[in-house]
C-alpha cells in the first residue's frame, strides 16, 4: 500500500477540522497507509480540544501539533511537513473548499513521477477580493519566481518524499513554499479538481496578509528590487547629467535664460535624494531579513504534539531555526 501523509493547517477550524479528518479517514484509510498531520497555528477558537479528540479517537492515524503562537499559514505547512512520514504528502486547507474525495486524483498523478502535482480549479469558489488577490499573485510570480505561465499555485497539492526533503531543509524564518518548490524542482503536474465554498467562516486572508506575502515573495525569493534600483539609478544619473549639462549651456550662452540658485539646486538634488531614499528603503529589507535570519528566528515552534507514531526521524526539530 502507498504511504500518504496529509497535512492540515488548522486555524479557528473548530466547526469543520472533525468532519474533514473523519472524511478522509473514510475515504482513504482502506486504500493507503495513511497519516493526518494537523497543524493547530495558534487558534482562537475551540480548535484545540476538538483537534485532542480526534487524535485520541484515531491514535494510530493522527498526528497532531500545536504551535506557540500564530506563525502564519506557510511557517504551519512546513511545521507539518518535518513531521510527516509518507511516501506521498498532500496539503490542503481544513475548510472544505478542497474536497477529501479529490486526493487520490492528486495521487494518482504524482505517481506519473512528477516531483509536485498543483490542483487547478475550472471554478473557484472564493470572494472577488481573493481572486483578484489570487491573480495578482500569479502575474507577480511568473516574474519573480519565473513560474510558466500556465500554472496556478494552489495550496492544495501533492509532492512526493524527495521534493519534501529539500523543502524542510529551508530555515528561512519567512518561508515562501511554492518559491521553495520551484527553486527545487520543475518536474511539475497539474491535475483538475473541485473548488467548494467554505463550510464555516471566511478566508483568513486580509489585505494586510497578501501584502506581507507579496512583500516576502519579492525581496526574499528575486533580485528584482535591487536591479531594478541599478536601471533606476543609471536613469536618474544620465537625467542628472543632461540637467548639469544644460544648466553650463545656458551659462554660457548668454542668449538663454540663466537659471536661479534654486534651480540648479533642485535639477541636481531632486532625482539623487529621492533614488537615495527608495535604495535605502530596498537595501534596509534585505539587511532585516538577513538580521532575522543570522539572529536564529525560528520558523516555528512547536508548543505540543501528540502522537503515537514513530517519527520519520530521530529527534524532530521543534524549532524550525533558521
């Protein structure tokens, strides 16, 4: 039998994280070796009890863990991924919106020796803003991440046990996994699947969240913002040339206009102040992430786990470190 883990950021679940283990357990334990990982990213809700239920119900199936404080959804997916045995790992959401009854397409695709097989939705079932997000995120990673043109990034996913092992090796405090995933690989599949509305709640995702992911993706993933500063700064310094230059010409011709003090103090200072303001404030990203990183930011910290299966291996970090 396949070994397939499962891994579930869970996230004020309360309501529906029970239904969807015993969803799965139903639908995939007679056909797999199958193990549940669940991720509980600090939730504010009753989550945490129900997730200790299900572990106690299914022992020998569940792996649950607790995170000490909220560490956003990526940091939980990697959490969960240094804790899974499987030959075979699925993510999807704990919300419903991934239906149970599509994993085995997922598996039965990556078993075509894909190294990652991405779901892709003919409709999806999410609010306006999140799809404009969504959009939005795809044009900025096939310039960012050189991601083809043709793939969506979807959390729901499959990858298979080398793909997973390179990607826990990543310490990164801010981790990015589908950056993660295309710096490793391009042996990539893509499979159709159903996108359901959300069971109970609403995404998780504000404004202020996609622009955090957005930010991540640019500065910690591509080069893009330090070379676009170069072209930015070789543009404002021949503008700042011609400015000189014209600024002498009309001295000398005494036919032109002769410029004011302010001026020829504004031609000058203008571009160069402000192109030093922007590099400054592109330069300060990439010093804070790299102090992050050197002052041991953990990826994650696991406050409580639950288990009683063996783990992949000896002595799993429960400090994602950097």
């Amino acid at each position: 039998m396949i070994s397939l883990s499962i891994v579930i950021p869970v996230y004020n679940a309360e309501k529906t994280i029970a239904d969807l283990c015993r969803a799965l357990i139903a639908l995939l334990a007679d056909d797999y070796l199958l193990e549940i990982v669940m991720i509980n990213d600090c939730s504010k809700d009753g989550t945490d009890a129900v997730c200790k239920a299900l572990q106690a119900e299914y022992p020998e199936t569940i792996v649950y863990a607790r995170l000490s404080r909220n560490f956003s959804e990526h940091n939980a997916v990697m959490a969960g991924l240094n804790l899974t045995r499987g030959e075979y790992v699925v993510i999807m959401d704990d919300d419903f919106q991934n239906p149970p009854e599509e994993v085995p397409l997922l598996v039965a695709e990556i078993q075509k020796g894909f190294d990652v097989v991405y779901s892709r939705y003919p409709v999806k079932k999410d609010s306006l803003f999140r799809n404009l997000g969504s959009y939005i995120n795809g044009s900025m990673a096939r310039v960012v991440l050189n991601k083809p043109a043709n793939l969506y990034l979807s959390s729901f996913k499959a990858m298979n046990r080398f793909l997973v092992n390179e990607v826990i090796t990543y310490k990164n405090p801010r981790p990015y996994l589908d950056a993660i995933i295309l710096r490793i690989t391009r042996s990539i599949g893509t499979i159709e699947t159903r996108h359901d509305q959300r069971r109970e709640g609403r995404s998780g995702y504000t404004f202020k969240k996609l622009v955090e992911l957005w930010g991540d993706m640019i500065v910690s993933y591509s080069l893009i913002p330090l070379r676009v500063v170069a072209i930015l700064g070789a543009v404002l310094t021949l503008l700042g040339t011609y400015s000189v230059v014209e600024m002498l010409i009309q001295n000398i011709n005494p036919s032109m206009h002769d410029p004011s003090d302010l001026e020829e103090l504004t031609s000058v200072s203008m571009f160069f102040r402000g192109f030093q303001l922007f590099a400054t404030g592109i330069v300060g990203e990439y010093v804070g992430r790299i102090y992050l990183k050197l002052n041991q930011e953990p990826q994650f910290i696991i406050r409580e786990k639950l288990s009683n299966l063996p783990d992949r291996r000896t002595g799993v970090d429960r400090r994602g470190a950097a």
